[in-house]
C-alpha cells in the first residue's frame, strides 16, 4: 500500500540536501545503548528515584526518535518511488534510498534502545518489590529512602545558595535536614514516584504473574505508608543506623572520607 507523503516533493528534495543521516544521533543512541546494557549487567540493588527517571527518560527518548525515523524513512521511500519514475533522476533516487535505509537501521536500533530500557525498569521494579530483608530501624525501605533523602537536602543545599564548603559537610546537612520548614513534604512527595511506578507495573503485570503483582502492589502500600506522615519519616531517618553511619564517615574532620562523595552505595 503506497504510504501517503507529509511532504511536496520541494521538501523531499530539501531532506536530502540537509542530509538526514545524522552521526550524532548515531552516537547518542550507541551511548544510552551502552548504558543501558551495563546498567542490567550490575548487580540487582534497591533503585533510586534517580535510576527510574533515567530510564524512563531514556525510553522516551529512544520512542520519540523511533517514530521520527519511522515517518522519516516512509517519506524518503516515497520520494525515492515517486521520482523513479521520471527521467535523469537517478542520483537522487539513490540518495534518498540511502538514507531511507539509514532512517530504518537507527529506527531498529531505537526500537531496540526502549525495549532495553523497559527491561531495565522492570528489574528495578522487580527488585524495589522483591528486597524483604530486614533492618533493625525499620528495613531496607527505610534504608534507601534515607539515602535518597541525604541526596535531596544536599540539592536544596546547593539550590539555595549554600557555600560549597559547607553543603559538603554532614553537619550541614543534618542541620538543614533538621531545619524543618517543609523539607520531609517536599522529598516525600518525590519518593512516592516509587509507589506510582510499582502500582502501574502491578497494573501492566495483571494476571499474568499474580505473585510479582501483589508483591509490588504490596510494596507501593508500604512506601505510602512510610510516606503518610513527613516529619515522623525524617525522624526516623535521623535516628536511623544508615544515617549515623552516613554522619560518621562523613563528619567534618572524618578523615579522606569525610565529604559527601562518601555516600553509601546508591
């Protein structure tokens, strides 16, 4: 069935004269393949909001650019029909042949690109839902919203003019962090984006694997649970044994750890 053209056949023309073969998304998209592919070759841990928004930024990348060469590549294959049939036009044929098949190579390798990143996703998720084991302070839960916790008062730090010589400091840190002034709303309204992601997965899961779908569905609860109450959750995270190890090596004075690189692993 012949595809219907978005373009005149002047803007066909002007595609080929600007070249749509574009190393630079060639390279992004070999980049973002790389990471994704070591990313799912590391060890399974605990996600960070920061894991999932990548992927997921990844994902929308890699669809958006699928569709762009798709629609690209179908017009270019049109042009090239269209102006075979007319006379002293070979040069041109050949050109927009050659980029139609670039257009359906790196669509390939972006349809690829999305497909690992709903893998990667998946493992995170299956991951978030499947960790059980336990913290005398409350569990691994606890333990990784404190870590993201640390990382969300350092960057409304950084945000609000601290100096760097001390946003770098745990005392600085603990001290903002016990500051109030809604900062436990403020990160607890970021963490539930890991209670979103689970109840949908749960959703995309359905029947199909009633345990994986109860285990996230029950993990999603126990996130908004943790989250229900911000100032009772930062308590608790002050208090927790993550946090005064964290304040430990990261004290001023601590010694070649004390700076805030010395995080525990994300």
């Amino acid at each position: 069935m012949a595809v219907e053209a978005r373009y005149t056949d002047e803007d066909i023309r002007s595609m080929v004269d600007d070249g749509i073969v574009d190393p630079h998304v060639e390279e992004s998209l070999r980049t973002m393949q790389s990471e994704v592919s070591t990313a799912l070759q590391e060890r399974a841990e605990f996600p960070s909001i920061a894991q999932l928004d990548w992927v997921d930024y990844i994902e929308e990348t890699a669809v958006a650019l699928a569709g762009e060469m798709g629609e690209d590549g179908e017009d270019l294959t049109h042009g090239a029909d269209v102006f075979a049939t007319r006379a002293g036009e070979e040069e041109l044929v050949s050109e927009l042949r050659r980029q139609a098949a670039w257009c359906d190579e790196w669509r390939g390798q972006a349809d690829a690109l999305a497909a690992g990143a709903r893998g990667l996703r998946d493992r995170y998720l299956r991951t978030a839902a499947g960790i059980t084991a336990g913290y005398k302070d409350g569990g691994e839960l606890l333990r990784a919203a404190t870590s993201e916790f640390r990382q969300h008062v350092a960057k409304e730090m950084d945000g609000g003019g601290v100096p760097e010589t001390d946003a770098a400091r745990a005392e600085a840190i603990e001290e903002a962090a016990r500051a109030g002034q809604g900062v436990g709303a403020r990160f607890t309204e970021k963490f539930l984006g890991l209670a979103e992601r689970l109840r949908r997965r749960a959703l995309d899961y359905g029947a199909g694997d009633e345990a994986l779908t109860q285990a996230m569905t029950r993990r999603a609860a126990e996130v908004e649970e943790l989250c229900a109450d911000p100032e009772a959750l930062v308590a608790r995270m002050l208090a927790s044994s993550s946090w005064r190890l964290w304040k430990a090596l990261n004290s001023h004075g601590a010694g070649p750890q004390g700076s805030i690189t010395a995080t525990p692993p994300r």
